[in-house]
C-alpha cells in the first residue's frame, strides 16, 4: 500500500541518516556493471557526478509500477531527481552509498526495498594526460586515484618524456597541495610540477598528489642536446633534471671520440633566442681533458660538432691496409 508523503515533515532526512550509518561497510563491497566501458566494472568508491547517467531497478516492488522504466542522469548542479525520493545531491556519492540513499526514501512507502544501480556512461570523473606517454588522452577515474595511478593508466611516461610533469586544476577544487603551486593570472586554475624522476624513484611521496576531476596532466617531451661528428655514437641525448648537461657528459652518453677526431677545433653549434640561426663557440676539447680549460655546459638544443683530423685518418687507413696486408701473407704462409 501507498502512503502519501508529506516534505514538510522531514522524516527522509532522519531516514536517509540512519541508512548511511547502518548500511556501512557492507554497501562500500557491492560493485556495479558499467555496460557503456565494454563490460567493465567500476569500482565501488566510484563517486557520481555531473553527466553521469544511470538505472536504478528496485526488486519485487510493483508498487513503482513504471516511474523507474527510464534512465537518470545527474545534473550539473550534482543533483538528481528520483521519483517517490525527491532531489537527490548525487554528486561526490558512491554507487552504494546512492543505493542505500534511495532505499531509505522508498522506504517510506515500500517495506525493505532492495535497490540496484547501474551506471551506463561515465562522464563525471575525466582526467585529461598530455604529451610523452604512451597513451594520451581522456581518462575516467574509478574511485580516488594518485598522480602516479594516472600515469599509470595513460600507459606510463614514454621514452621521449621529459623530467617535469605539470598538473593544471580548477580553482573548485582548491590550490595544488604542491611546492609552488599557484593560480593562473585569471584566477579559475593552479598549476604545479612535479619531478617526474623522484615520482617513479618514490623518493618524495607527497608529490604523489590525489588527482580531482578535469585536471589536466601534462607531459612534455624532454629536451634534447645533440653531439655529431668523430664520435662512437651520434645522435640525440636527453637533458636531466636541470635541462643541461656539461660537454664531458654529452661526450660519454656519445661513447667517447673516435680515433679519427680533431678535439681541439670541435664547436658548438647554438641558436640565437627566437630565431633559427646558430652561432658557432669554439671549443678545445683537449685543454678540457688535461684540465687546462673548464667543463662547459650544453643547453638545450645545443650540437656539439667533433670534426675528423684529415692526417689521423690517412694514417689510420694505412694502418689498416697494412694489418689486412700482413694477415694475407700470414694465412698465405700458413697454407
């Protein structure tokens, strides 16, 4: 039998009290099927919100008749209105703590009704990570997650990421709780970094911030410092931490100089501040070995040329001729 409610009585809000006390631990073990993801589930601390839309079907209760039949969706102000319950403020609430919030005002009217939620789309929690991983893109978060977790689900940092990850949040949600966070010049967002190294090394857990909805995690690529010529191995050389390395440490992540090398005319190619041209600084490597001259530091972007000694490599070729010469006669002599 149906019982006429009456608002002005404010018994939901008692019930509704007593239900979260009592329905505890048991509710936070339910999970719910998420049929938009493919067939995943979301975990129970999944909190609800804006644009989240989702069934509700309460067991052996014709009394509703067909007032459940359609879907819910939570609206931007983070309620939802659910008949014989009234506005519900969904937002920031589990799945079983919304199911425990809906039982308790059909309680009213329905003697112990067991109600079940199912979330069909999941637009409430994205997460947006940009740049050097291996998964860009819009992710949903499934409950509290940390920097690191997000990372995670973004596939991890790629091997061209940089050494700084930036978080960028709405100001709903507070300041960053980081070392030098602050708000953007229009006030609406904070931004912080964080060491990408000492996250994955775990050496300062509290940089492994709780991460809030719509905060944007960026990733750069890491800059790079270039060394060509007379070397073992050319190529392209990440920064550290500082975004510089001296010449020597570019030197060794290059395997060290060929024998064919002039290191007393190498140069560093570097360009000017806003534009394309290069200047050239001279560079003698050997007073930088025999200690006569200080290590120098590279910057981003910088080429560390090594030229060829044109007179080191007649002699080196003569020397080969001359060991493939001498090994002929040797193998001849053998037969």
């Amino acid at each position: 039998m149906i019982t006429t409610y009456n608002p002005r009585t404010g018994i939901l809000v008692l019930w509704l009290a007593l239900t979260f006390a009592a329905a505890g631990q048991e509710a936070s073990r339910t999970e719910v099927d998420v049929n938009a993801a493919g067939g995943v589930k979301a975990p129970t601390e999944y909190m609800l919100g804006a644009g989240d839309i989702f069934s509700i079907n309460v067991t052996d209760a014709k009394e509703i008749g067909d007032q459940y039949a359609s879907d819910f969706t939570v609206a931007s102000d983070g309620f939802v209105t659910v008949p014989m319950v009234g506005r519900v403020h969904a937002e920031g609430m589990s799945v079983p703590q919304m199911q425990a919030a809906i039982a308790a005002g059909l309680r009213h009217y329905i003697r112990d009704p067991q109600v079940s939620i199912t979330v069909k789309t999941l637009k409430s929690q994205p997460v947006s990570v940009l740049g050097a991983v291996n998964t860009p893109g819009v992710h949903q978060l499934y409950g509290p997650k940390r920097l690191a977790e997000v990372i995670a689900l973004a596939g991890g940092l790629s091997k061209e990421s940089g050494y700084r990850i930036t978080i960028t949040r709405s100001k709903r949600w507070g300041i960053i709780p980081l070392p030098g966070a602050a708000f953007d010049d229009t006030g609406e967002y904070s931004t912080a970094q964080v060491n990408a190294r000492e996250l994955t090394d775990g050496n300062h857990p509290a940089d492994n911030v709780v991460i809030r909805p719509d905060d944007v995690i960026t990733v750069p690529k890491a800059q790079l410092v270039y060394v060509i010529g007379e070397v073992h191995k050319a190529g392209g050389f990440t920064l550290g931490d500082e975004d510089k390395v001296s010449l020597l440490q570019a030197l060794a992540m290059a395997e060290g100089l060929a024998k064919t090398a002039a290191p007393g005319n190498a140069r560093i190619l570097r360009r000017e501040p806003n534009s394309e041209t290069r200047h050239e600084i001279k560079v003698n490597i050997k007073k930088i070995f025999s200690g006569k001259t200080k290590d120098m530091q590279l910057n981003a972007n910088d080429i560390l040329f090594i030229p060829d000694n044109p007179s080191k490599r007649v002699a080196i070729r003569i020397a080969e001729g001359a060991i493939q010469t001498l090994s002929g006669i040797i193998v001849w002599r053998g037969l």
